[in-house]
C-alpha cells in the first residue's frame, strides 16, 4: 500500500494506526453489546472481507487472460471460461451473503 498510494509512514507509526484501527472498534463492541455483539461484530467483519474478493479476482482473470500482458503465458481458453465461472459465481454469491446479512 505505501508505494501503491506513496504514503511514507515510519514502520513504528503505521503499526500503531493500524493496531488502533482493529482495536478499538472490537473494544467498543465487546464493552457495550457483550460476547453477542463481538460475535455480530465478526460476522459482519467476514462479510465485508468477502465483498472485496471480487474486486481482486475479476482484475486477476482479466489481465491473465490477456495475450499483450501476459505473452506466452496468458491463460488457456478452458482455463479462461473456468476463471470466468469461478469470478462470477463468488461475485453472485458475495451478493446472496449480503442481502442475507442485511435482512438479518
């Protein structure tokens, strides 16, 4: 991420925004909604990671599937459509996980 968006942060100082970030919004659950919230409170975390699956698979599949980018080692057709299928299927259902999510 520091070279992707040049941000130079000492080592030290990145560790200590990062840990605050993750910390305290598990300390505030667990102190006011308990075992249960921390619990909601993962779920919730795992849904949100899965949701950004597909923002790195879809780019993956598209630039192996590239013949300029990848050369003599682009994917092969039956490779393509199997990518293609697996992209889409996590893509529908991150999308079915979410409408659960929010309905519970």
């Amino acid at each position: 991420m520091e070279g992707f968006l040049n941000i130079r942060l000492r080592p030290w100082l990145r560790r200590l925004i990062t840990r605050i970030v993750a910390i305290i919004p598990a300390v505030v659950v667990t102190a006011f909604w308990g075992t249960r919230g921390t619990a909601k409170l993962l779920v919730l975390s795992q849904v949100i990671l899965s949701m950004q699956l597909s923002f790195a698979v879809f780019p993956l599949v598209t630039f192996t599937s590239d013949s300029k980018k990848m050369g003599e080692f682009v994917n092969a057709f039956w490779l393509k459509s199997v990518a293609w299928f697996t992209a889409v299927l996590i893509a529908v259902l991150n999308a079915w996980l979410l409408m659960l999510a929010l309905g519970s």
